[in-house]
C-alpha cells in the first residue's frame, strides 16, 4: 500500500524511474550478443567401452576402474560418472565450464590409450564422443519412394541433388550414415560453429 502512496505523492519521479527502467532495458537487448549455438549445459564427453561376455562388476573391476583412475589427470576435469551393464561400460567426464574441450578430446583420447594397456586381452578401442552445439545433427534429409529401392534413392539424391551434395562434400559440414539406428536412406547432417558466421 505505501507504494500507491508514494507514487501518489511523486507522480514524476516514478516516472522517470519507469523511462529509465524502458531505456535501459532498450539499450541493453540491443548490446546484447547472439550467439547461435550457445552453450548447451555442461561440457561434457562420454566414453563407451563394449566388452562381451561380462557382467556389469566383471566390467567395472576390470575396465571401468582402470579409466576412472586415469581420467583424473585430465585437464579441467570436474568428475566422472560411469555406469556398467552387461557387456558395456558408459562413462560421462563432465569438465569445468571454461574448459578447452578439443585441448580435453585430445588429453582423453590419450589417457584412454593409456589405459588400453591394463584391458584384458580382445578389448576393443572404445568410443570416445564429444556432445556440444558443433557435434549434434542440425537437420535430418529423409528420402522415401514406393517404387524406387534404397540404392537406388541413395544414387539420385548424390546425383540429382546439388545441394545435398554439396552438403556432403563441404568442410563446414560432417554427414555420417548410421546404418545400426536409423534406415540408410536417411543422413545427419552436423554443423561446425566454427566454420559457420551469423548473417
């Protein structure tokens, strides 16, 4: 209530406040800067280490625990999360917010070589994956036909496509086909931020 009141008794100094509140805020959305891909959550990499045949504490005693100690040597690490199911290890290292991540790709890619050397015999190189605004797919192109078979779609959209095509062979973009979770006939297409301007 004593805000009515004051406002009452000085009309123009609530005024003036409410202008400069407007300006202000009209000057600061207008400095303000755009950034396409913002940063999205924590900087984080994920290790993926298949081994068949064990079981999640056969996993974790003998791969899990030989990362775990290894990572912590990293540069700008904050903390490692593992999980381990019947046959694969999952590891998320999650990184300090201003932490150089292609500087933190190359350190992991080095410790996980490192550790290779304690793995039981027949393990196979791990997957090693960066997820930020540059290493998420952008756009999904889906070509479908009733009467044309999957070669055959594949064939007329690299020919008879420019963009597409284009689109494959261009340095700003990386199209990989996954053949084990989506249908061949479709691409994700990524973009790097850093090859990429705002127009």
């Amino acid at each position: 209530m004593w805000l009515v009141f004051m406002a009452m008794r000085r009309p123009v100094t609530i005024l003036v406040a409410v202008i400069a509140v407007v300006l202000t805020s009209f000057m600061a959305i207008r400095q303000m800067k755009v950034d396409i891909f913002p940063q999205l959550g924590a900087p984080a990499i994920y290790v993926a280490q298949p081994y068949g045949g064990m079981d999640p504490s056969q996993m974790e005693g003998y791969l899990t625990y030989y990362y775990e100690y290894h990572f912590l040597y990293i540069t700008g690490i904050e903390h490692v999360e593992s999980k381990n199911i019947q046959g694969i290890s999952l590891m998320k290292l999650v990184f300090h917010p201003e932490t150089d991540m292609s500087q933190a790709m190359g350190e992991v890619v080095g410790y996980v070589n490192r550790a290779r050397a304690f793995m039981p015999p027949g393990a196979v190189p791990p997957f090693i994956m960066r997820f930020d605004a540059g290493s998420v797919p952008v756009a999904q192109l889906v070509f479908s036909s009733t009467t044309r078979s999957v070669p055959e779609m594949q064939d007329r959209s690299l020919r008879h496509c420019p963009a597409y095509r284009r689109r494959r062979r261009s340095a700003a973009a990386s199209a990989r086909s996954w053949c084990a979770s989506i249908p061949r006939s479709s691409d994700n297409i990524g973009c790097r931020p850093t090859k990429s301007s705002l127009r």
